[in-house]
C-alpha cells in the first residue's frame, strides 16, 4: 500500500497575524515585496499637494481687496472698448457682442476710412451685411447706406453702380433711391442728383412723399424755383383729394427753407378755397407762432371763429386761441376769447330758440 503523501502546512504573515495558505507558490514573498516597492516608487512620483496656506484677517482682506480692483479693471477697460474703441480687436470684440447694431458696424468701417483702408472697410460693410439679422431691417438698410455713401466718396462710377443695384434689389427701392438723392445732394453732385429726381418723380409719380422729399432737397440747395416747379409738377399727378395736403406740408418746407411769404401766401389760398379745413388753419396757426408771428396767427384764430362751424370745430378753434393768449397775450385779450366764445353760444342758443 503506497504512502499518502502530506503537505505541510506552511505558516505565513496575514493582516490577521498567523494563519495558514494551503496552495502557497514559492514566490509569494518576493511578490508582494515587488507590489510593495512599486507602490512605494509610485508614492514617490506623485507630486506632493501643496500646502494650504492660512491666512489672517487682514492677509484676506488684502486678496479680496486686489481681487476688487482686478475685476474694477477688467469693468474698465471693457467700458473703454465700448465707449471708445481704437482698433480692429476692439471693434471686432464690440461687433461679436452686438452683432445686429449698425451703429458698431459703420464705426468700424469709419476706423478703417480714416485710415484710408478703403478695402477693409468696404469688407467690414459686407461682413455686417451677411451678418446683421434678416428681420433688422432698418440695421441693414443703415449699413447700405453708409456702403453706398463710401462707394460715392471713394469708389468709381462701377463699383457706386454695382453697390446701387445690389442695394435695390435687397431693399425697398423708394428708400434706397431717396437715401441716394441725400448722398448727392450732401456731395453736390448736381448733375446726377437732377437726372435721379426726374426718375424718382416718374417712378413713384403717386407719392405725395416723394414730391416732397425731392422739393425739400432743392430747397436746401437754393434752388427754390425748381423746388416749386415740384409742387405744380405733384397737383399735376396727385388725385385732387390730395391737393390740400400736398400744398400744406409743401408750405411748411417753404416755410423753413424757402420764403416764409410765399408759405403764408399758399396757406391763405387754400383757406379761401377750404375755409371750413380746420386741420389746415391748425398747421396755419402753428407755423405762424413757431415762426414768432404772434400777431398774425391771432388774426388768423379771429377770422377763423367768424365763421358759422359746428360746435365741434368752433370748440377746437377757440381752444387754439385761449391757448395762443393765455402763453403770448394779456388779461386784455384772454377776455376778449372768452366775449367772442360767449357771443358764439348766445347765436347758437338763440338759432334753436328759433327752430
């Protein structure tokens, strides 16, 4: 009978102190003395945390206290770069922030014109243009402008053309084609603004704005005779419904930029033809006392409440005149309003009396 062979039970260290491992390989000790070295060297590469140093009162007043002006100074100089930008970083910064404001956009092409850049700030335009929200319109048509307004100073016949075809075909053409008559007015380019009137005048041959718009130019110009050859131009095309309005607010341009005789003239025509036109002997009468004619603007209230109106528009007509005394006159003729206003309510009670 063969002999069982008996493993001995080998002792070994454990966390627990002496116990015993039944299937023990004979490098065990050296294993663990490996992990161990490993586990030692990686201690000693790991970088040692720092230290966190505590601070006093006054150590932590002082930090917050730096920490304060640093953000102070970042505060300013983000208001420096908004207030008074100085190069193309700090446009480029303004422009990501507000990327629909033209205002931003035009400065920036302004910053490169007076660095005669002409090509960049030509580029700038199109960037806002490609940039500035489709919905923005008025932020857009501000941006065409200021690219038309270069194209005309520093452009040739071709490029001023091209940007002027382009400029119609993405917006709406009576604005573009008015924004233009202001550029050559402003450049006194005579010859081209009178060819672009006579286009404006036969395209849109029904806009009472556009008239006026055109007449206004000349005025400013000097050129008062052309700007009146306008208006007959414009009660020549109008329906005769717009006439009095055409003739009114053409009278208040003369009035600012022409002969204030000849406005008076053209209003005292009108209310010889339309003396029951209360809104007409409104514009009348403001126009007079915004020019300082005090006088003639309360003759034109007296001869205004002379009339046999409605009450509705006797009230408004007598309202304007209690007001033009109680500002520019005296006690004297603030009563006399009211005589005339009790005078005028006496006739209306006695007509019913009789009826």
């Amino acid at each position: 009978m063969s002999k069982k062979t008996v493993h001995k039970k080998k002792p070994i260290l454990t966390n627990e102190g002496i116990g015993f491992e039944w299937d023990v390989t004979p490098n065990y000790f050296n294993k663990n003395n490996s992990e161990s070295e490993d586990s030692d060297k990686s201690e000693e590469n790991e970088p040692k945390k720092k230290k966190v140093r505590k601070l006093n009162v006054s150590q932590r007043r002082e930090e917050q206290k730096q920490e304060e002006l640093r953000l102070r100074k970042v505060e300013e100089e983000l208001t420096q770069i908004e207030t008074n930008p100085q190069n193309a970083d700090h446009f480029d910064r303004l422009v990501l922030s507000n990327p629909n404001s033209s205002f931003i956009w035009i400065k920036y092409m302004a910053c490169h014109l007076q660095a005669t850049e002409v090509e960049k700030a030509r580029a700038i335009a199109k960037r806002a243009l490609s940039i500035i929200d489709t919905r923005e319109e008025q932020e857009k048509l501000n941006i065409w402008t200021a690219l038309l307004n270069l194209e005309n100073l520093y452009g040739t016949k071709e490029s001023f053309k091209q940007t002027m075809d382009e400029a119609l075909r993405s917006n709406d053409e009576y604005q573009i084609y008015i924004k233009i008559l202001d550029i050559f007015a402003e450049s006194n380019k005579l010859k081209e603004l009178e060819e672009l009137i006579t286009k404006i005048n036969r395209k849109f041959r029904d806009s009472l704005d556009a008239y006026l718009h055109c007449a206004t130019v000349y005025f400013k110009l000097n050129k008062s005779g052309k700007a009146r050859f306008i208006l007959q131009k414009a009660l020549s095309n109008l329906p005769t419904k717009s006439h009095v309005t055409m003739i009114s607010r053409f009278a208040l341009v003369e009035n600012s930029d022409g002969s204030p005789e000849e406005a008076q003239t053209l209003f005292e025509h009108v209310l010889t033809s339309y003396p029951s036109r209360i809104d007409v002997w409104s514009i009348y009468v403001d126009m007079l006392i915004k020019s300082n004619r005090i006088d003639l603007a309360r003759h034109a209230l007296e001869r205004a409440t002379i009339q046999k109106l409605a009450p509705k528009k006797m009230k408004s007509l007598f309202n304007k005149w209690m007001m033009l005394e109680g500002k520019y006159g005296t006690s004297e003729s603030v009563d006399k309003v009211k005589e005339c206003m009790n005078n005028y309510v006496d006739l209306i009670l006695k007509n019913k009396k009789q009826c």
